[in-house]
C-alpha cells in the first residue's frame, strides 16, 4: 500500500468520525426560557384616543379589574368568553368593577369598550399563575 492510500484513509475515516460525531450532538441542546415579570392590571383608565390607557391589559388569576370612567361615559362587552367568575353583562361607567377572573389558562379575551359613543378593541390577558 502507497503512503498516499493510507493518508486518503486516515483522512476518510477522520471525516467520517467527525461527521458521525456532530450528528450525535442533534438534539441534545438544552431549551431555553425566560422568565417575563409582568405587572398584573387592577385598574384601567377609560381614554377617548385609544379606549383604555392599558389597551392589552394582563389580569392576573382571582383578580378584579375597574375601569375607571375619567368623565366619560363607556360600556364594556366581550367579543366571545367572559373571563369573570361575575359575569360581562354589566360593565359600565355606573357598575365598573367585574371579576375575579376565573382562568387557569393563559388566554387573550378580546373586548369592545365604547368611550362616549366611540368603539374601541382592546385586550384582556389574563390566566396563569
């Protein structure tokens, strides 16, 4: 056998190990998370421009939220599932105040407020711990 034969072979095998060596890697990288700390919403200002001063407001589990009217008359209605234990029927500048809410499960609620006649779509996110 030739000195260049032997050379190509040490050279193929090392090649191989490497590249059979990288392919056992796949995978075994650890997730990574982050951890965001978030304030949780108990008080939403009613605002003419934008609706509410938090327009995606994060409610935290067993909570209640007040929208506090600022001289405005408004009325808040959900779009789809009530996060409250007390219901989304009456939520006004006369009855403020709804909750606690109720979810376990990390979710978007998408509400309508109108402020002085004018619709608004803000957000209530609310579930965890």
């Amino acid at each position: 056998m030739s000195f260049r034969r032997i050379i190509l072979k040490i050279t193929c095998v090392s090649v191989l190990f490497t590249f059979l060596a990288s392919l056992t890697n796949c995978g075994q990288e650890k997730p990574m998370a982050y951890r965001l700390t978030i304030p949780c919403t108990t008080t939403l200002t009613v605002n003419p421009q934008t609706g509410v001063d938090v327009v995606d407001a994060y409610v935290c589990k067993n909570t209640k939220v007040t929208w506090n009217a600022n001289g405005h008359t408004f009325t808040v209605f959900f779009k789809h599932a009530c996060p409250f234990t007390s219901g989304c029927r009456k939520i006004d500048d006369q009855h403020p105040t709804a909750g606690p809410l109720s979810s376990n499960t990390f979710a978007v609620y998408d509400y309508g407020i109108l402020v002085d006649d004018m619709p608004f779509d803000p957000h209530i996110i609310g579930g965890g711990q």
